[in-house]
C-alpha cells in the first residue's frame, strides 16, 4: 500500500516537475519573439501561441506531454522499475523516448512550422540542454554524498579492522 502512495506521489511530482518548466519555458520563447519581431513571428507558430499568448488548448496539449513524460520519468529514472539497468542507459532511453514523444506532439499538434528545420533541429538540442542543466544539480548531489559515503565507510572499516580501535 504504501509502495502504491509513493509511486503515486513520484509520478504526480514527475507531472508537475515537467509541466511547470515547459509552461515557463513556452511563455519565456513567446515573450523573447513578441519582443523581437513582434507579431509578425506568431504568424508561424500561430497554434502554439495564439495572438495573445499560449492557447488554454496550448496548455492542456503541454499537460498531457507531462502526464506521458511523467510517467516515463517514473518507470525509467526510478527505482521502481528496471533495477537491473544502469541508471546511465536509464537516462538514455529515457530521454531518447522523449524526444520521440515529443517530436510526435509537435508534429500532430502543428507546434512547430513543417519547412522550419532550424526548428526541427533546435528542439532536440534545447531538451537535451534543459534536461542536463536541471538535472545537474541532482547529479552533483548525489556525487557528493557518494563521496562522503565513501569517506565515512573507509573510516568505519579502519575503526573494525585488525589494528583498528575497536578490534577484538
């Protein structure tokens, strides 16, 4: 029961930890070209936009490209699901399946100018940069502790080794 609850709870904060940023980041990218080029440049991406801004149709499309990579996050880059796999080809697969998800959802919800390739060719990369700059500092985090782990683990084998104070 408890596994239950807890696999519920990552997989809303998966949700949520997706769906906030890319409604930050759409507004950022709509606000930098109004101001740019004016309205001139919503002429192209007029589904995603809007004239005034991200359609509530926008937001809801975005919120169900959170619900799919929530869950994504959840069975890859949790312990929950595949344990066996390094958590290294976790993260590829895991990003990789994205990218397609989302190529899939630029494409049928018309996000993105077909003629466009800069588009088409920026859209990976800018993923694949937020991805790694958000989750950078979980990386340095986690290396950390691994590091003072470690420190703490060879102290505790000098301390009950032959030799060590506290050996019988």
């Amino acid at each position: 029961m408890d596994e239950n609850r807890s696999m519920g709870k990552l997989f809303i904060h998966n949700i949520l930890a997706t769906f906030v940023p890319s409604i930050l980041v759409f507004s950022l990218v709509g606000w930098v070209l109004s101001q740019i080029s004016g309205e001139a440049a919503f002429n192209d991406i007029q589904t995603i936009y809007g004239r005034d801004g991200l359609t509530y149709h926008s937001i809801a499309q975005i919120f169900a490209l959170s619900v799919i990579l929530g869950a994504l996050n959840t069975v890859f880059l949790s312990e929950i699901f595949l344990k066996k796999i390094m958590l290294l080809w976790r993260y590829v697969m895991f990003i990789f399946i994205s990218l397609v998800v989302l190529y899939i959802f630029a494409v049928v919800f018309k996000w993105l100018p077909t003629d466009l390739w800069i588009a088409w060719v920026m859209m990976p990369v800018c993923f694949v940069v937020f991805f790694l700059l958000s989750s950078a500092p979980f990386i340095i985090a986690t290396r950390l502790k691994d590091r003072r782990y470690e420190k703490l683990f060879s102290e505790y084998k000098t301390k009950n080794t032959i030799g060590g104070e506290n050996a019988k």
